[in-house]
C-alpha cells in the first residue's frame, strides 16, 4: 500500500473502521481494537532549512497515548475495623474483624481487680492452713485470718507470677478490701481481709447455698448439651463451676449426694441420669423461650412466622456498618432452619452443604444455650474450648464467634490481652445484667467495695499501726521510703476533705479500714 507524503503531517494511523488520524505515537503493535501504526511522516527535509523541527513527544506519552483508558476503579471496600460489608454476595463472610464495644471492656477492667482479690484471697488461705480442704473458709471465717506479708508475697511470686512489689501496692491501693498491720507480737507485717471484703464473700456463699437446686438444673441441662451419651468430664466442670455458680466442693455436696440424678464413673466422667422429677421443658433451650416471648409482645400485623420462628435476637455492637447485601445474607441466616442443640444429630447425614449451614448454626445454638446457663453470661474463651467436641462447634472457635457479633461479643481486656471472654450481647443492656439473681448481686457487692476510692478509708490509723512494714512492702528502706511518701503524701489532702465531709461517711470508713484487727479493740 502506497501512501504519499504531506509535509504538514508527522504520524499517521490507520483504524479498523478506516479513518485516519495524525496522534503523536511511535512504531507499536497493539491489541486488534487498537490503531495500528501504518506509516510515519516527519518533515525533517522541509523547504524551509530555518524552520524548526518538531518536538518528539517523550516515550512513556507515547505508549500511553496508545493505550485504552482503566476500567473505573471501584470504591475500596472498607476495612473490617469499620465491619462493612462490601461483598455483593448474600451469604455471610467467612472472617470478621471485632468491633470494640466498649461497655463491654469496662466489665472486664473491672474484673481483672476481681480476678486479682480472688487470687490473693485463695492465696492467703492457703498460707494460713496449707493442709485445710478446699472451701474449709468459705463461711466467713477468713476474714479471722492473717498471715505475714512476707509468706504471701513469696506465694504470689511463685504461684501468680506477680513482680516482687505487686502483691503490697495492690493491697495499700484497696485499703477497703485488704488490711495491713504490724503484728503487736510477732513485729511483723501482717495481712488479712477487711470486715467488709469478708461480708462481701459471705454473701456471695450463702447465695450460692441457697441458689443449690438451681444449679443442679444447670448442670443436668449443660450434660444434656452433650449428646448422645450424656457425660462430661469431671474436670472440665469443675473450670467452670465459678460461672455456674457451683460450691467448691460440687463433686461432693452436689454430683456425689444426688445419685438420681448423676453418675461418677471411674475414670471421672459425670453422666446424665433421667429422673421422673424432671420438668417437661428441661430440654427447651433459652433461645426459643426468648424467642416465644419477643414474638408476642413485639407482634406485627401481618408479620410472617417464618421470619421469627428460627431467628436469634441481634444487637451488632456500635460503628458496625450494615450493608445492603450483609442485612440480607443475616436476613437469609435467620430464616434457616436448625435442630436443636438438645437433638441428637448423630444419625444424620451431614455431607450436603445445606446440613452443613444447618449444623453452624445449631453449634450457634448451642453456645448460646450454654452461656444462658451461666451465672453471668459470660465465660471465658479457653473455657468454652473444652466444649466444643460436645457443642460440635469448629476448631477456630474464635473465628467461628466472630462471624455472629450481633449475637455474641469477644473481649480481650485482661491479662495483656491473653485471655478473651465471650458475652452474650442479649443480655446484658449498657453494660448491666438485665435479669439479675442473688450470685451475681453479691458479686456486685464485691466489685463495689474494690472501685471505692481510697479517700474514703481512714487509711491514717492504718498506716501509722504498719511501723515498719513499709520497707518490707517497699523491698528495702529506700523503697519504703518512696512507698510511705507516695501513700502518706497524699494523707493531708485526704484529711482535709475527709473533714469536709459527714459523720456518717467517717464512720463507715472507720470500718473500711479494718483498724479493729484481730489483736488490736
């Protein structure tokens, strides 16, 4: 094909649809839809020597120039921080990031002082009377009980791996549960409970003792949970028998004393025995009574059973952004249909996917009912593990949680982020209990008594009787010193409001500062 040259044209195309277009570009094949480069015509022999010859475009301009324009780019989708669902799919994602809730991680700030107490408290005992059976202080006695600082301060190091100070400026910072003193005889440090932090205990004992009947119910319905034998180990139990509000000595006060109703086999397993004294909605789960409940007080005109009748109650937790396709993949999820986490399921063929989406959301389920039958709603994530054989939940049991944050929530606060604790969102509301009883309002007492401030206490009496223990809480005499001026310098402006303030706020914190110790009227 023969072209003839112009000399006002430098490049040349030649487009499929034949038209010709003069575009800066160089020598380049291209995709079929593209221009194809036919000729170049540049006017370096002009007539005219003095006209200047034109300018090459650079060579990135050119391949660009050639190249078709990028597909709009859609809008990145947000990041699982903010829990937007992007996907136009309708079924839910496989792995969610956790939203913090916050009122959520200030139950359990709380509870890591609970969690410190307790610890020490056992430890305490422990030095009074190593050799003493679990649960022998449980009455309110060990309030009676003081050891030397010295003694527990070795334990904490060695069993609770707390740094050599821990111990004492935990106690001088909850003057109101803990009392130091230096012994009139011995010239020692001592270290016992407060007459409220023991009343605290005592309360929460006799809750437990009177609440018996109602944790047999829990244990024989969290033994129905393990289908098809009925049996769990002893062990396992005895983790969580703070949760279900079981007495220390279960196995034998409860387990061994019922043999109607339980069975402790040989190699520790404790197995379901049906009773005729059952009642008839012993294996109806919390879920569906809930459910049952919503569905009538809460009843629109004209609403379909079918969107109730399997559904969970959600609450996603604050800045959870709820796309389009996410409402109607947990619109779909609510809908499925699921056996109940009572049934046994052993017999039935599981390999179909839509068995498969049936039995996530019976371990769902399943999890649900076990923390209904905890005291407080709440356990641990590690406890939970020890399960899931018997809930049939999957190995990443984390993982598998996250999915379903409108119905559970996952806390890491406490202990540096090692230990997660799973609540159950519907029942709590703001950060409280929304039905309590008589365990969880004793505990309350008790987490009460350690956020009270230390202005409080009249700590100056207290502090004056410790004499020298300071350098043994401070690890020497330049530590006590630092201690005794970090506690007591503080004291004068803590008397002057302490002064501002009524007779009867003195008197209460008299008796906060355990001043009437055991030796000491």
């Amino acid at each position: 094909m023969a072209h003839s040259r112009s000399p006002g044209t430098e490049w040349g195309y030649l487009f499929p649809n034949g038209d010709v277009s003069c575009t800066p570009t160089s020598w380049l094949w291209v995709g079929p839809n593209q221009p194809i480069v036919l000729f170049q015509i540049s006017p370096y022999e002009s007539a005219d020597p003095t006209q200047p010859k034109p300018r090459k475009a650079p060579m990135l301009r050119r391949i660009a120039a050639l190249r078709s324009p990028p597909p709009p780019r859609t809008a990145a989708p947000v990041g699982e921080a903010g829990a937007s669902y992007s996907s136009k799919s309708t079924s839910l994602p496989l792995k969610q990031k956790r939203v913090r809730d916050h009122a959520f991680d200030g139950i359990m700030e709380v509870q890591k002082r609970v969690r410190r107490f307790l610890a020490l408290h056992a430890l305490l005992l422990y030095a009074a009377s190593p050799t003493a059976p679990s649960g022998a202080f449980s009455s309110g006695a060990s309030g009676a009980v003081s050891v030397p600082f010295s003694r527990l301060g070795a334990l904490s190091r060695r069993q609770l791996r707390l740094a050599p100070l821990d111990a004492g400026h935990f106690m001088l910072r909850h003057p109101h549960a803990f009392h130091l003193f230096l012994h009139p005889v011995h010239r020692i440090l001592h270290a016992r409970l407060t007459p409220r932090a023991d009343a605290a205990l005592r309360l929460e004992a006799d809750a437990i003792t009177s609440l018996r009947p109602a944790a047999i119910l829990r244990l024989r319905k969290l033994l129905l949970l393990a289908p098809p034998h009925h049996r769990l180990r002893l062990e396992h139990i005895r983790l969580l028998r703070r949760d279900f509000g079981l007495p220390d000595d279960f196995a034998d006060s409860i387990i061994l004393s019922n043999p109607t109703l339980f069975c402790l086999t040989p190699d520790q397993f404790v197995e379901f025995v049906p009773s005729p004294t059952d009642p008839p909605d012993l294996t109806v789960a919390a879920v569906e009574r809930s459910r049952e409940r919503h569905y009538r007080e809460h009843r629109a005109p004209g609403a379909g059973e079918e969107d109730a009748r399997f559904a969970f109650p959600t609450r996603f937790p604050p800045g959870f952004k709820i796309g389009k396709y996410f409402r109607i993949a947990v619109w779909k999820w609510q809908r499925l249909p699921y056996a109940s986490p009572y049934a046994d399921v052993s017999g039935h063929d599981l390999r179909p996917l839509e068995a498969k989406r049936r039995m996530e959301k019976r371990a769902v389920a399943a999890v649900h009912e076990l923390l209904s039958l905890t005291v407080e709603k709440r356990t641990t994530l590690e406890r939970l593990a020890l399960f899931r054989d018997a809930l049939g939940v999957p190995k990443k049991i984390k993982e598998f949680l996250l999915k379903y944050q409108g119905i559970f929530y996952i806390s890491t606060r406490g202990n540096q982020g090692k230990l997660h604790t799973v609540f159950l969102r519907e029942a709590y509301y703001k950060g409280e209990l929304v039905e309590t009883n008589e365990i969880s309002a004793a505990r309350r007492k008790l987490e009460e008594l350690l956020l009270m401030s230390r202005e409080k206490a009249n700590l100056d009496r207290m502090f004056t009787s410790m004499g020298r223990g300071w350098d043994e809480l401070g690890g020497g005499r330049r530590g006590g010193a630092e201690l005794r001026e970090k506690f007591l310098g503080d004291a004068s402006g803590r008397k002057r409001k302490i002064g501002a303030e009524d007779d009867d706020d003195g008197a209460n914190s008299g008796e906060d500062s355990g001043v009437e110790s055991l030796y000491i009227k």
